[in-house]
C-alpha cells in the first residue's frame, strides 16, 4: 500500500513538472542567459570528446541543450528548456525539447547533449518544421565512443550528429527518439 502511494505521488509530481514546464520560453531564462549556459555546454563538450571539435568545423549548425531531465517509473518524462543555436559562432535561436514514453523504467538523470546540423537541408528542416519530432525528417547518428573513434570530417556523411554529455543520475537506457524540439522565444 505504502508502494502503491510512493509510485503514486512521484507520478504526480512528475505530470505537474512536465505541466508546469509546458509554457515554453517564459520558463527558459533570459535569451543571454541560455546562450551563455549552452556556449559553456558546448565548450565543456568540445575539451571532452575531441571528435566533436573537428565536427563543428564542417556543421552547418549546432543545437546544445546544457541541461535536460529525465525521469520516470513506467511512465516517463524528458524536458530541456533553453538550448541555443548557434550558427557561424553565433546565437541563431533558441529551442526547448520534451519527450514522454512509457514501459519498464525508473529514475532520475540529467544530461546535456548537442546536435550537430551537417548540411543545410537538415539545418532548414528544424527551422521550418513547427517542431521537429527526432526519428521524422533528417536522420540522426548517435556517436557513443565507438562511432567517435571512426568519426572524421571525411566519414560523416549523416545530416545530424547527437553527442551527449555530462550524464548525471540513474536512468535506465537513454535515447532521443520520439523527443520534441520546439523553437522558443524567450524574454
């Protein structure tokens, strides 16, 4: 019984955190703010993976989130308010990302990840689309440390990279598919 409530109130809790987060740029931060939170990110992931250094170089784009959590119990919840864009060194827009899903799960984590926009047809599909659901439109590659080690400005050939970063918390399994990335303006 005393279970049945725990698993009860963590629901709860979780649904009303996901609600609350659903006003979009309002939440995020001021526009500095999440630039600077998402340059810092990305510089973070550049002094530890190297191979994404030498991606940026050929991007068209990057997306960074410095921050997203994920949590759940059977149902679960993905959110991330304030990750930026950045084209040519440069803030091009701002984004939040929010996935749910459902199935044999259990914690809480936190993770930062960037997606890295290869040709322009990937780029111009995020900026049209009125939020772009991962796994519909531009294929996206998830480099882990196996596909790093291959990983060269020659051999990326896919439109979208995914590299993530700083994972704190337990979570078991962690993937992008069926995420949500919706353009945000914030204050």
């Amino acid at each position: 019984m005393l279970n049945n409530k725990l698993i009860s109130l963590f629901l709860i809790s979780l649904l009303a955190l996901v609600g609350c987060q659903s006003t979009g740029g309002q939440l995020a931060g001021s526009a500095s703010q999440i630039t600077q939170d998402s340059n810092s990110a990305l510089q973070y992931l550049y002094a530890n993976n190297p191979e994404a250094k030498i991606l940026a170089k050929r991007a068209k784009g990057i997306l960074v989130f410095p921050r997203i959590v994920k949590a759940g119990f059977l149902v679960g919840a993905q959110y991330g308010n304030g990750g930026a864009l950045f084209k040519n060194g440069r803030t091009a827009g701002y984004y939040n990302i929010v996935a749910g899903s459902y199935g044999l799960q259990a914690g809480v984590q936190s993770f930062g990840y960037a997606l890295f926009f290869m040709d322009k047809s990937s780029l111009s599909y995020l900026n049209r689309s009125e939020g772009w659901e991962i796994g519909v439109g531009p294929s996206v590659v998830i480099v882990d440390q196996g596909v790093a080690k291959s990983l060269s400005t020659t051999t990326a050939q896919e439109g979208v990279y995914a590299f993530i970063f700083d994972q704190k918390g337990l979570m078991a399994g962690l993937g992008l598919q069926g995420s949500k990335i919706s353009r945000i303006d914030p204050n």
